[in-house]
C-alpha cells in the first residue's frame, strides 16, 4: 500500500505494529480483516499489539516464506548439505 523510510529507526514490534495500525485506520478499520507479515519474533510480537486494537483482525504469516524458511533449515543439516554438495 505503501513504503516507509524507517532509516535510523529501532525496528522493533512496537514500531512496526504502529506502521501496521496506522495503515489500517487510513485504509478503514472494517475493510480490512487480515494482515500477512513475515515470522521474524518482531513480527510475532508486533501481532500481539495489532490484535489487541483489532480483536476481530485475523494475522498470518507469509505462506509462500514459510517453506522457504523451512527448506533454508533443512538445508543446513549435514545430510542435506552433502546431498546438495554432490
């Protein structure tokens, strides 16, 4: 919807769920009704803050960034290095 310049800001869950929460009101608070987000702890500890403005709000996280997280652990393992190696 939009970008932000956060230069020399703290990227913590309470500056993000503040971006997140200032969106929703310019957007209209009953328009929207879920928030994807990747599932860094920032991110999780900023979805607590924005479903506490937002009860009825549904969060989830990025579902195409969930597999790729889970292949970039797999991949890490020495079985699956070694098989990626050769």
């Amino acid at each position: 919807m939009r970008s932000v310049d956060t230069s020399g800001y703290t990227k913590n869950a309470e500056y993000v769920a503040a971006l997140i929460i200032t969106d929703i009101y310019d957007l209209g608070c009953t328009r929207v009704v879920l928030v994807t987000t990747n599932t860094c702890s920032t991110m999780r500890k900023a979805w607590s803050i924005v479903e506490d403005e937002f009860p009825w709000m549904m969060i989830a996280p990025c579902q195409t960034h969930c597999p790729s997280l889970l292949l970039t652990d797999v991949s890490e393992l020495p079985e699956a290095a070694q098989v990626v190696k050769e």
